[in-house]
C-alpha cells in the first residue's frame, strides 16, 4: 500500500527542481540559448487545477462522512491518485518556475526581466497552491482507522478463531 505523499519528499522534489533548473538554465543561458518567458495562463491554469483537485477530494471526504449517498471504489481510489499526482507535479512545477524566476531577477533591473521574473514567480506560488489542494484531497481520501472491532486472526494452519 502506498502512504500519503510526505510535505518532506515534496520539498526536496521541489528544492531539487530549483537547483537543477537554475543550473540547467545557467549553462544554457552561457551558450546563448534563452527560453521565453513563462505565459501569463500558466498560473490560472494551475489555480483551476487546485481546484479542481480540491473539489474532488471533497466528494469523496463528503461521502465518508454519509452526506453523500454513493461513490464508486474506483473513483475514490482515481481522486487519490490524482491528489498525489498534483502534489508531486505541482511541487516540480514550483521548482522550475522558481528557477526560471530567479534567474530573471538576477539579469538585472530592466523591465522585460523583472516581468519575466513577475510570471515566473506568480505561476510558482500558483504551483504551490497546487501543491496544497494536492494534499488536502489526499488526506480527503485517507481512510478512517479501523474500529474497535475484533479482529478475525488466522493461524499459520490457516485456521481462523
């Protein structure tokens, strides 16, 4: 069974990004090699995802506690799925952006890098939102621990009590 997605791993998976990306960035930047800035969409498009994200993780929180009155194992199980997706991706979106950001801020004071640096940092907090509604819809779907109730043992005959 997989456990819930750690904040540690998705800190480490983010912080890695934004290393590796600076440094991508750096040596290609050296070459003569630029990439265009980050769209003025991206962070809308990551909110809406949150989102969506959140919305469905609070179905299925919604119907472990009886105010919803069915849902399906398999839709259950895709809604954690796709918590935990986001969260990761999200946390990888944050790093590159980030990168991208700050390697903007660091060209200089003029106006066509701090705009770039300006999306980069806005589609980075967005990305982390997505990282939040991410893990929030994972816990959403985390199982309530079993009861109090006994337990059915089996012996190593394969007899049960």
């Amino acid at each position: 069974m997989i456990g819930r997605t750690r904040a540690s791993t998705l800190a480490l998976a983010g912080g890695g990004t934004l290393g590796a990306g600076w440094v991508l960035l750096m040596l290609l930047e050296d070459r003569g090699i630029f990439l265009s800035p980050v769209p003025w969409g991206v962070g809308p498009v990551l909110l809406v995802l949150g989102v969506v994200v959140f919305w469905t993780g609070w179905t299925v929180r919604a119907y472990q506690r009886g105010h919803r009155p069915a849902l399906s194992a398999l839709r259950a199980a895709r809604t954690a799925a796709l918590a935990k997706a986001a969260a990761v991706t999200g946390a990888l979106l944050a790093g590159w952006y980030g990168a991208q950001g700050l390697l903007a801020l660091g060209n200089g004071p003029f106006e066509s890098q701090q705009s770039r640096a300006l999306a980069a940092g806005i589609a980075c907090v967005c990305a982390l939102v997505l990282v939040v509604a991410g893990m929030i819809a994972e816990r959403f779907c985390q199982l309530p621990p079993p009861s109090d109730e006994p337990r059915l043992e089996i012996g190593e005959d394969g007899a049960h009590d």
